[in-house]
C-alpha cells in the first residue's frame, strides 16, 4: 500500500451556469479525455472537452439519467428502474434493461461483465449482467438508503455509502452476498463515493458540503480534504490525473480537485549553478571540551553563480560507516542553515556538528556527499555535487607530539596531479602513504624543496611524513588527489 501523502488538494471550479442543471454524476472516457456528467433537471448528459468547452451527448432524456458507469465506449445510465447504454460517440442507445428497481442511483462495475446498482428507494442492490442483458437482486432488506458505489476488486466487495443521519458506509461480499458495516460515520447524507491510486476513500457529503477522505482499511479518522461543495453527488477520481470531480448538484458547477503528490524539488549538479567545494578545506577540527572533544566537519563553499542565496542550507550524506563513539549532533541532521547571506564570488563555510565520546582511529577517513538546498532564485531548489568528498577524522601524531613550526611542510603549488612542498628545514626524508599506510614513494627533497607526482595513483587521501634521520616528525601534510 502506498503511504498517505496530506496536502490541500488544487480547486478549479467550472462555474458554467445554463451549462449544467442539477449535475449528479461525472465519469471519465480516457480515449477521448473527455469528462461526461449527467443532469437530472434536462434529461441530458453533456461533456468536458481538455480545452474546457462543454458539449451535449444526449439530451431529453426520460426518465431523467443519475448514476452513470463507462465501459469501454459505452456510457451507462442509471434511469429509474431501467438501465440504459449508449455509445459515447454517437450517443445512439445500444441497451435497456428493465432491473424491476423503484429508482436506480449509484453504479460501478467489475471485470467479469457485472454492473452494481443501487436502488435508492427501494434499498436494494442489483446486479446486470450487460453482455447477456439480464438483472437480479444481489441483497434487499437494507436499512438506510444506499446511494454510491463502487468495485473493490482486491477485496472482491462493493464499498457504498448511505444517505440519513450518521450514515454508514458498507461493504458487500461479492462471494456470499453479506453486508457489513465498515464505518460507521457522524455524517449526514452521504451521495458519492470514489477510491485514488493508494486506495484511499473519497465520500460526498451533503450535511457540511465537504469531500472527506478515509484511508484503505478505515483504520484512522476522517480527514476533511475540500469543503465548500454545494451538494455534492456521484464523484469520480480520475487515477491519470491524481483529480477527483465533483458535480454539485446544488449550484450546477463541476469542481476538479488536483490531488497529485507536490512535484519534488528541482535537483540539479551544483556545478551547473555553478557552485564548488574547495576541497583542500574539508577538515575536522575540535570545537568543545568534552572528554575527547566535540568537534565538526567544516567546509568551504564558494559561490560562483550569479545569484546571491539568503539562509542556504546544507545536509551531509555519509556514504560511509563513522566511527564507534562518533555520531552526528541533532542540530546537524537534515538541511541546516550556513549562511544567513551568501552572495555571488563569496565564500561559506558549512559544517556538520558531531559527539565524540571515544577515540577515533588514527587516519580514519569519511565520505560524504554534499546537498545544499534554499537556492532562490536560482533555477533549482536544490543542488548536489557529483563528487564524493573525504575527510580524515584523526591525523597520527609522531612521537606524541604535533609538528614544531620550524620543522612544517607546506604545500607551495599544484599542478594536476604534480605538488611542489617547501620544508621550513632540513628534513632528510619524506615518505608518501595512502590512507592505510601503504607507502606510495620516498623522496629525499633538494634545498628543502621536493616534487611529489601522483599520477599513477587513484583519487583519494594523501599523506606526507617527513623524517629527520630515522625518526618521524610532526603532523603530516594532507593531498588531495
């Protein structure tokens, strides 16, 4: 079953008077998206045309239509106790059968060549048999007056409503002909009855002119979805379209109620905006006092699009497994914002706020993915950067102690995949590793200056220790590849 999405439904109201008398029904022929409503006061049954003009399939009909189901070309009408087809190109009548009904309301039908109808005043049930032209009584003897209906073919039953006070809205097993009860409603005077694509059920109510929603099982409460309806009738949803029509009958309109989920926001490459990481700046830095500190991932955004963001938000997406005792802080869940203004050629450092309780591994590396969100107006509501971006959490300190500034390494050019280091002294060694450790290349630098090439390494985290002697030094200096 698909979950329930809450949202007010998009209201078009066809105000059309002359147009429509006493609309009560409105089905939908796919083939020709055409919506055909019949009307109770003119005999007639008309039609919406994409473009929003009315037509006139038939008209004069006697006994006046009510109900009406489309299979396949044919339109059926629910007229008194005879139920009438009729092409719906042509509006020619191509059946009559007479069910013996006192008055013939709501209609659905099933796959096997079944049409359920109710009879209002005699509170009865019927089904035809279309293709053989025959009727029977399928249950008598109720107590209220059923009016909509409509074929749950999972469930193999008829869901129906019922007019009076605190109507009840039933089921009939199709498989032994029982009723039962399978809400019993506060409502008064329910006319129609309709089912979306997550088989959720839309009623018609008379008593607060509303449409009200129950989800499949009829677990929860009404939730009321549109109200200021003029008595409403025999709705129908429209599966294409996510649309429920509504004929009311009371002031002769037709209301198209959109129920289609919100598109989601617009995604696009950030780099199409474009918007870039320097990713040279993603480091994670202590921030707190805690017994291992607390501590955040920062990063440094530029914006090099043409428009100026006011309270952008980020979210972090770790595409892999953080440390034992590390977790993300509440307030760094979700999009957040890192900027109350960023504007056009300026920077933003965003950051995702973490617990440390235990000490982290040395050299532990993260991958994340970057979002940033609330780009008004920029054409996207929301960006992502293809790139996946890493962070080592925990550099190893050589001999307990972190580098001394004159034994500092600094990166003084890049060039592709080729980096110039500068050494503040002599230092008789440096040591290239990948992220476990593994050595990638020695080099012995020449005048406190060396040239590291990477070339033939994959993308990733760097790190280059320096020696003096035998002993290893300081922090080492992060590359990114």
């Amino acid at each position: 079953m698909k979950k329930l999405l809450s949202f007010l439904p998009i209201l078009f109201s066809i105000s059309v008077f002359g147009q429509f008398n006493g609309p009560e029904s409105i089905d939908f022929h796919a083939p020709s998206n055409r919506y055909f409503i019949s009307n109770t006061q003119t005999g007639s049954i008309k039609y919406r045309n994409p473009d929003g003009s009315i037509g006139t399939l038939i008209s004069n009909l006697t006994p006046a239509p009510y109900g009406i189901e489309i299979i396949g070309d044919t339109l059926y009408a629910c007229c008194a106790s005879f139920l009438r087809g009729y092409d719906i190109n042509t509006g020619q009548q191509v059946i009559s059968i007479n069910t013996g009904a006192t008055f013939l309301n709501g209609i659905t039908h099933d796959y096997n060549g079944n049409i359920y109808v109710t009879d209002f005043t005699g509170k009865r049930i019927h089904r035809v048999r279309y293709l053989e032209n025959t009727s029977n009584i399928m249950i008598s003897g109720l107590t209220a007056n059923p009016n909509g209906i409509i074929y749950d073919q999972v469930h193999n039953r008829c869901v129906f409503v019922n007019w009076g006070s605190n109507a009840k809205i039933m089921q009939l097993n199709l498989s032994d002909s029982t009723v039962s009860v399978l809400q019993q409603t506060s409502y008064t005077n329910i006319d129609g009855i309709a089912r979306d694509n997550n088989d959720n059920y839309y009623i018609a109510v008379w008593g607060n002119n509303s449409i009200v929603r129950y989800v499949a099982n009829f677990s929860t409460s009404a939730e009321i979805v549109a109200t200021g309806m003029n008595k409403p009738a025999d709705i129908y949803y429209n599966l294409n379209t996510d649309t429920l029509a509504v004929p009311n009958s009371g002031n002769n309109t037709i209301s198209l109620l959109n129920f289609a989920p919100p598109p989601p926001p617009s995604n696009t490459i950030c780099s199409l905006l474009p918007i870039t990481v320097n990713t040279d700046s993603i480091v994670f830095k202590t921030i707190g006092m805690s017994s291992f500190g607390d501590s955040a991932i920062h990063v440094t955004l530029y914006n090099a699009s043409e428009y100026n963001f006011a309270y952008p938000l980020a979210r972090y997406e770790f595409l892999s497994p953080l440390p034992a005792g590390v977790t993300v802080h509440p307030n760094s869940q979700g999009f957040n914002v890192f900027a109350s203004a960023w504007n056009t050629l300026e920077t933003a450092v965003s950051t995702c706020n973490m617990f440390v309780t235990q000490p982290i591994p040395d050299n532990y590396t993260v991958k994340f993915r970057l979002w940033l969100a609330n780009l008004s107006p920029a054409p996207a509501d929301t960006c992502y950067f293809t790139d996946t971006f890493s962070v080592v959490l925990k550099f190893p300190l050589f001999n307990g102690q972190p580098a001394l500034d004159d034994e500092a390494l600094t990166l003084l050019a890049q060039h592709g995949t080729s980096y110039t280091i500068q050494a503040s002294r002599d230092i008789t060694l440096l040591k290239v590793v990948d992220i476990t450790g593994r050595i990638i290349c020695s080099i012995t630098p020449q005048n406190q200056l060396a040239t590291i090439d990477l070339s033939n390494d994959p993308p990733g985290i760097y790190l280059v220790q320096r020696f003096i002697g035998q002993s290893p030094r300081g922090i080492p200096l992060k590359l990114t590849r």
